[in-house]
C-alpha cells in the first residue's frame, strides 16, 4: 500500500471531491481515480459513492481516515522538515490573518524565517477571507481568532491574550464618579469591531451590563484607529491586551472595572495539510509554532 495512494485518499477524503484533490495533488482525475481503485482493491471494500455534488465517504473511509490521516500529516511535516534542514527554502510565504494580530505580535515572529532568506508577504481580513484565501490556495497560512470548522483544513492554537475594557483617565474617571456604572458606560460612545459587537458583547453579558440597543458610534476591523481615538479621550472600547498594555503601561488608557471578571480570546494557526508537502511552507508552519508556543503565556 504506497504513501502516495494514502495521500490521494485522504485529499478526496477531506475535499469530497476527485477534481479537488486531482488540483491539489497536482494529479489528473483519471490518476486520482486509479489511485483509489488500487486501494479499495487492497482493502476489499469501497470507499466512495459517488454524488452529484461529489463522492461520499463510505464507512470504510471513515475508519481508514481516523486511523491514518493525523499520522500522514505527522509524517509529511516531519519528511518536509527534514529536507528543510539540507535544502534550500528561500522563496515567498503568503501569510493572511487579522491586521491587528499580524502586526503587532506576529511580525516579530517572523525575524527567523526572514533570516533564513524567505520572503513574506501578508494579507489582512476578517475570519471569513482569512479562510478562503487559505483554502484557495492563496495563502500557505492563516491565522485566526475562531478554530476552523471546514474538515479540509488544520488549526492549532498559537496564541491566547486577555480582552479588556478600556478608555482614557478623563472617560475611566468620569465612569467612576457614576453611581450606577452599568447605565453610565452604556452612556458612553463606544467603538466596536463590528455591529454584532463580538468582541464586547461577550465582555458585557459576562458582567452582567445589558447589551440590548447599543450602538456603536464606529466601527472598524483594524483595532487600532479606535485606539488613537480612545488615547485622544473619545469612547471606550473591548480588545486584546496585546493592542492596548504598551498604553495601560505608559498611562494613555486605562483599564475599565469588570465587576465579574475579563474574558480570552485565542488565536489559531490555519493550513491546508497538502502545503506542508511544500518545504517552505512546513518550514515556516513548524517555525511559528515553536515561536509562538513560548509567546502564549505573556498575554494570558
């Protein structure tokens, strides 16, 4: 049973498609289809059905697909860094997350992989592109604050920071002196990430503040054109430590009260299994989460 009949199966597997994985492989339909055949022949049963939408696993293929495909992956990754170690990896990494994150975090993070001579190019979005730029084949990798539900892809947490209320002294002074802080921040402009309020919604049902009618006075993807508004003493607003502590520190924001606690948010490293068989990226995939595994504890 060869490695490569294995990796066929799992790409049709996890796409539910012969022309996906045929494109993915870089194969042509009629090998991926023989691929297959040859494996079922070995097996003794069948492995798809097929749809007019695609090919339906059977149960054959559940079970060979629990039992082989996280040790594929493992395998691939560990043949790929391998050749890293005696090949040269230079050539461009297409990196796509949040603009936010990819800045002020992972940029530092990619001194190694600059070092060893691979060119970077990143590409900003809200979770939705993020992963479709990553299952189009775009990016090589994505990072995102949501773990991935789609089967044809990977996720690994690589990071996690606490999210806080903040404003200026002059608004966290003014909210103070009120007698009933729930009525008084709601009173407040605030800036938001979004109109469904992801990120405060979730701060303010914890503390018990009621979320019904407000809204934002801005609202915008990119975090930190809200904190230049919050250090000029406009609002208040819900982010990720890692935006706002440089400002805490230096006295320009200040951290709002929770009466009952703050909340997390994590951030998950997003990849197709096959762009790990390219020695870059899975130079670059193994490279992140070594570096980012030993940032997780500065933020939580």
């Amino acid at each position: 049973m060869s490695l490569s009949r294995i990796r066929t199966f799992i790409e049709v597997y996890r796409q539910r498609s012969i022309s996906g994985a045929a494109r993915s492989l870089n194969l042509t339909q009629p090998a991926v289809s023989q691929h297959i055949s040859g494996l079922e022949a070995v097996i003794g049963r069948p492995l798809f059905v097929r749809s007019p939408s695609g090919v339906k696993p059977t149960s054959a293929a559940d079970e060979l697909a629990m039992d082989v495909g996280d040790k594929l992956d493992a395998t691939e990754r560990a043949l790929a860094s391998a050749r890293a170690r005696s090949m040269d990896i230079e050539g461009v990494l297409q990196v796509a997350g949040y603009s936010g994150f990819l800045e002020e975090v992972l940029s530092e993070q990619l001194l190694p992989l600059l070092e060893s001579g691979v060119k970077i190019r990143m590409h900003s979005g809200n979770n939705d592109l993020v992963v479709s730029l990553v299952l189009e084949g775009h990016c090589d990798l994505g990072v995102s604050p949501l773990p991935v539900l789609d089967n044809r892809l990977k996720s690994e947490k690589i990071f996690t920071s606490r999210v806080l209320p903040v404003a200026s002294p002059r608004v966290a002074e003014r909210l103070a002196k009120a007698e009933h802080f729930d009525q008084a921040i709601r009173k407040e402009p605030l800036l938001a990430y979004n109109l469904e309020l992801s990120l405060v919604d979730q701060w303010l049902i914890k503390n018990r503040i009621s979320v019904e009618g407000l809204v934002p006075a801005m609202v915008s993807q990119d975090l930190r054109s809200q904190r230049k508004l919050l250090v000029r003493g406009f609002g208040w607003s819900v982010m990720p430590e890692f935006l706002c502590q440089e400002y805490i520190g230096k006295g320009e924001l200040v951290e709002l009260p929770s009466p009952v606690g703050t909340r997390e948010i994590n951030y998950y490293l997003i990849w197709l299994p096959s762009a790990l068989r390219q020695v870059r990226v899975a130079h670059a995939h193994q490279t992140l989460l070594n570096q980012l595994g030993t940032s997780v504890e500065r933020f939580s």
